[in-house]
DNA sequence: GTGAAAGCGCTAACAG
DNA sequence: CTGTTAGCGCTTTCAC
C-alpha cells in the first residue's frame, strides 16, 4: 500500500488538511510546520492518489489525444511532442487512434470523456463538410489539430494548407513546368486546402486550370502509396501528361514516384514531383522526395501550451493557431542547375 | 455536469446501490427492477465516473505504456496495436516516452504507479546489464516489451533476437559471401541478442570470427543513419571490406547504404546490406531494403492479452511470449538468380 | 432482492 | 496559522 496523506499527518501529530495544504504550496502553513511536513513527505517520497484528487476537484491533470493513425509518423511526431512538454507539466497523456473511422472516433471520445480529462485533442476523421454537432458542445474543452472544420468554431492548431499547396506548386511553376498535375484528397481540411493552394498558384501565375490534372480521391490518408501509384498511372495515360506533380503527402508521392520510374520516365528531367508532410525518410528514398515541411515538433509544442493553458482557464478564449510551412527541395524537384546532396 | 449514479436511482425511487449492482450485472436484483433501471441507465448514456470508481475499487481500467521514441516506427505500431486491443476491452492507455533517457523513464514510471495504472507495460531503456532494482520491486504489474533484463524474472513479450541475427546472417551465407560484417549495439537486449545470433551463424557454419568486422556502437537505437553510415565507412576502409553486412535495424541499414553507394560500390552485387525491423518504408529506399520481420502487429495484440489477463488476475504466473522473426528478401541482398519485384 | 452505512484519499469552505 | 466538517461518485459489507 502507497503512502497517505493521513499517514503523514498522524506521524506529525498534524491534520490531512496541514500536510495537503504544505503539498500544494498554499501559504496558510506557518514556515516551521512547512519545514517538517515538507521534510517527511519528501523521505517518504509521497505521492498524492491522482484519482482522489480527481474526484475531489474535478480535475485530472490528464490530457486526452485522439489521432487518425499512429502509424502515420506526423501523427507519432506530434504525439511525441505533445507528451514531452506535458510530462514537464506533470500531465499525462492519454492516448487513443481512430482509425480513420468516425465510429471509433465517437466512441473514443466518450471514453475519453469519462475518464475526465481536462481537454481533449482533437484530429479528427469526420468529414470535413459534414456538420459536427456532437464536437461542438463537448463537455470538456477541446483542441482541434491538422483537421478543422468550416462552420466550427473552435481551437485549432495545425498548418497553412492553403499555404502550403501554394508554395509547392509555385515551386514546380519556378521550374518551368508547364502541366502540372495534383493528387489530392477529399474529406478532410488539410486535403482540401493545399488543393486550394494549388488552385491559386496556378491561379495567380495566370494559369489556367485543367482539370484532367485535377485528380481527387478519397481515404489518400490511410493508403496513400497505392492510391497515388494508381492516379499517376491514370496521369501518364493521358494524351499529354503532366510533367509535374504536386501529391497530397509524401506516402501519396512515393507511390507517384513509382508509377514514374515504372513507366520509364526520368524524374525530375521528365517528371518533377513533390510531396507533403517531409517525413523521416525522404532523404533516403529511391528519388530524394522533395516536400513542404509542416514543423511537426512545433505543432506539438504548441498544442501542448495551448493545451495546458486551457487546462489552466477553460474558458479562456478560442485560439487558433497556424504555423507557416517551407519548402524543403529534394531531387524529385531538382532545377538543372542545382546539384542537391544527399 | 454529467448524470450520476444518484439522480438515476432518486427518479427511478430506488437506492444508489441497486443502481451500481445492475451496472455491474450482479445477479443480486430483481428481473423487474434490473429492467426498468437498464432501459434508464440506457436511454440516459449513463457512463460511470471513472475516478470514483477507481478510488472505491482500487482499479481504474487503465494500462500505462512507456516507449523509447514514438518516432521509431517499430513503437509507434506497437502502441497502435496494444491501444486498438486494450479499447476493445475498455482499457484506457496512458502513453510515455522516455526518449531513451533511464532518468526520464524511472519518473515516468512513478507518475503512471501514482495515476494506478492496472499495468505497466514498459520497453526500458536500461542497459541490459546493470542491475534492475527499481524495476523487481514495482507496487504494479509490469509488462516488459522487446527489451528484457537477464536477472529479472518479468512477463515479457518481444522477438527471438538471436534467431533474427541468425536469421539474417545465414541468408548473408547462402548468398555465399565470405566477409560478413556486423554493425551492432550494446546496451540493449536486442542488439545483443542480435548479434549473438550473427557470431552464432558463423560459428554453426564453421567460419571464423573476424572481430575487425564486428563493429558495435552505442545509442544505435536513437541514430542509425548516422551511426550506421560512419561505421560502414570505417568498414570500407578496411584492407579488405566486407562484401555483406547486417546491420542492427533498418535505420542502420540506411546510413549503411548511403556509406556504400557513396563509395562507389554496387548494391547487392559488391556488398549485400540486411537490417532488422522491415518497416514500412523498406520497400520504397534507394535500394529496397532486406530485413527482419518481427510481426510489430502481433507482438502488439499479444501484449494486449496478456496485459488484459494481467489486469484481471495480478498474481498470475510470469510469462513471456516470443514471436519467430521472418527473412524479407529485398533488392539490397538479393542472389543474383532472383529477380526482386518492387 | 434491496438498501443503509461506511469509506476509498483527497480538497474546499469555513471556523477558530 | 491550523483544524473541523463535509463531500467528490462510486463500491462494499452487511442488515433487513
């Protein structure tokens, strides 16, 4: 049996309400009975029972993540993070996956729910168009990441989509390409904001649209290397295919990259191609994956300060908060002249 | 604020006791009031406060986990796996990193016993040989995870490691190479166990150990590229290279090629390269990548039940379950017969 | 079959 | 400054 508070109490000849208050730094405690209590809970290395202190306030000093896919290494990452700066804070992590699937994601959140964390953080698998009316009246604070929703006002931590599909296409605009495709997905912000961004490059630069290179698909989130390897070969049918492609992530560009190299085409004389996401391992694929960099760690960084500064108020006011991505080019989008190491 | 217990059993002009002992399907009440208080406790989504719960029963439904990296997507699949079963079982997870720092591991250990985790299930990060007081002596029931401890008699779940060494160096054998090489680690139980398993290979085949081709290095958990990119380096300014190396993990693999190809040698021609884990991306490398399956989904869904049996029967004897590894043949160590389909 | 009483370990509010 | 009282929501024990 742990430590209790009483224990401690008897032992000094105090009351629990003596030894919780020292434990808590409340400044009631005159210095010399601070002194003794604090000297016999640290030899004992006492540690409050988390779940009485939670019944007894409300709080659990617990934070709920619900991700799509743990396997997808930006989700690992922000988790990573996320947890990091919350041990600091003496918070725990309370993790759980979707799926991708809304039902699960349902569930997960009620469990959640029940268990009391003090906020919830959010990625959400529901369809982005789709009315969310069980996510706005939660009973917990909420914070959502990388996936957002139109009509839904709510903390929000997560990149410039729009922003980010901008600048890869005006990337492969700078190279001089003069058909450039994109792969895109359907139901979830991110997916439709870098198309967005793909849209106004081209847009802005006086391009006009074609919308054979417009190739959108659903669940490119969990299967992206299969589905992007099928549309680029959908891409490379065509009478005259693109010479570039701007793919939704990087699992969707591998899969491109091999549709490519399979067809015979050179990459990135033939075909320039650039992700998004900049994973891990995009130095060390078979082409060097050119990509828009999200600071992952930051995202969950930042999360995390939005995260304890909830807990903290939870009626503090909705933020949002969106960081600017960058462009990280790799072989798949070399320019002629540049010589990129490895 | 949530329903309770309480207001169930005030509207429905029972006790408060009646309406837990339903809740838990004990047999004690009545078929008539057990319905009236189902359909209730239904039609309301009553869901039981799971810290009060904990605090009456000593148990809360929860199991703590405790990774290395969430990065390595070796954890990160496990997580997903072990999560995924333990929902089904309405078993939260509590997820730590210990980011392969045995400081940060032993306090996120205390900060889940405090939140009474019904288990930990812990890959620590401790060298394999120092002694592991701390960990015998845990006031809760401990799981350990692909990194075991010698002297410690623990449930564990993970790999046979030296069959996967073995495993591996022997298709280095059949591929009739002459100077297999090692690249290794040192601290952790399957870095050891793995290259136990390449001397033990060589040794079964009657061949000699050449100790300038066993190199092994620390920390090759956390940077294997870079690690594993100077140590194959220091291996090709040997008078006479390998011409086949297995390198610990994946990650190793990687920098391992980079190494070579970079020194202008032929993939698998003039060096056959095997690394261990066979991640997700290993088919879509440079040179797609030989490795060593080790079942992360199965050995995450066992986890799962013997946590879950572990929960519900503390006592039980110790067990550990360890999954055979399977040889992946990819492009890096393929005989020159096979012809690799990507 | 059902429920009253007691308590899990802690904290909030107030009285001294 | 310190301690008393009451209670968080649930379960357990044991009468009835």
């Amino acid at each position: 049996m742990p430590i209790r508070l009483k224990d401690i109490a008897q032992e000094l000849g105090v009351s629990t309400v003596t030894v919780s208050k020292v434990l808590r730094g409340n400044p009631d405690i005159g210095v010399k009975t601070r002194a003794r209590v604090l000297e016999r809970l640290n030899a004992l290395n006492y540690r409050p029972n988390m779940a009485a202190r939670g019944l007894a306030t409300g709080k659990t000093f617990t934070v709920g993540l619900i991700v799509p896919d743990l396997l997808q290494p930006f989700f690992a990452h922000f988790a990573k993070e996320l947890g990091g700066v919350l041990r600091q804070h003496d918070r725990a992590l309370l993790l759980a996956s979707s799926e991708e699937d809304p039902k699960i994601e349902a569930q997960e959140i009620l469990a959640l729910i029940q268990r009391g964390v003090d906020v919830l953080v959010l990625a959400s698998c529901r369809d982005e168009l789709l009315p969310v009316p069980e996510l706005s009246a939660l009973p917990v604070p909420l914070v959502l990441f990388d996936r957002r929703f139109k009509r839904m006002k709510a903390n929000f931590v997560g990149s410039d989509d729009v922003g980010a599909g901008e600048l890869a296409t005006r990337h492969l605009i700078e190279l001089n390409r003069k058909r450039i495709a994109h792969i895109g997905g359907l139901q979830t912000s991110p997916a439709r904001d870098r198309t967005a961004g793909y849209l106004r490059a081209l847009e802005r630069t006086g391009r006009k649209i074609d919308e054979r290179y417009l190739v959108l698909r659903k669940r490119l989130e969990e299967r992206g290397d299969d589905i992007g390897f099928s549309c680029m070969q959908g891409l490379l049918a065509l009478r005259r295919p693109p010479d570039a492609v701007f793919c939704y992530n990087d699992m969707t560009a591998i899969g491109a990259i091999q549709a490519t190299l399979q067809a015979g085409l050179k990459i990135p004389r033939e075909m320039a191609i650039i992700g998004c996401g900049n994973f891990r391992y995009a130095d060390y694929l078979q082409v060097p994956l050119s990509s828009i960099d999200q600071d992952t760690a930051e995202l969950g960084r930042a999360a995390a300060r939005l995260t304890l500064s909830i807990a903290d108020s939870p009626q503090a006011r909705v933020q949002s908060i969106v960081l600017k991505p960058r462009l990280v080019i790799r072989q798949s989008s070399a320019p002629p002249s540049l010589k990129i190491s490895r």
